[in-house]
C-alpha cells in the first residue's frame, strides 16, 4: 500500500529519498499527549513497502 502524496514530506538520508507523513487529524489521546504518534514512511521513487514507526513520548512528571 503506498502512502497518500498529499499531505506527506520527503526526507534524504544518505542519497536515498522516502516519504513521510504523519495522520492528518490527531486521535483525541494523541492530542492530549496520552497516546504515541504514528509516523508511516515509504521509498519516494519505489513506493510499495511502507514502514510504520511509532513515537512514544516521554511521561509528563509533575514537580
């Protein structure tokens, strides 16, 4: 399945470009930072292979 090109960036790592997007709309944890991100990424001139990555975010600790 290849990503959607509106909407998503292209990144060069070392001379090979990808394709990256984050979702359009945040899910309501996401928003409020309850929940890790998802990221999806592809070869830019290869599409086909989609990676998905997850950021997980530090906790929020209360001083």
């Amino acid at each position: 399945m290849a990503l959607v090109t509106k909407g998503s960036r292209l990144i060069t790592v070392d001379g090979t470009t990808y394709r990256w997007r984050l979702r359009g709309r945040p899910t309501y944890d996401q928003g409020l930072a309850h929940s890790p991100l998802t990221y999806a990424a592809e070869h830019a001139e290869k599409p086909g292979t989609t990676l998905v990555a997850r950021r997980l975010l530090p906790a929020v600790v209360a001083a």
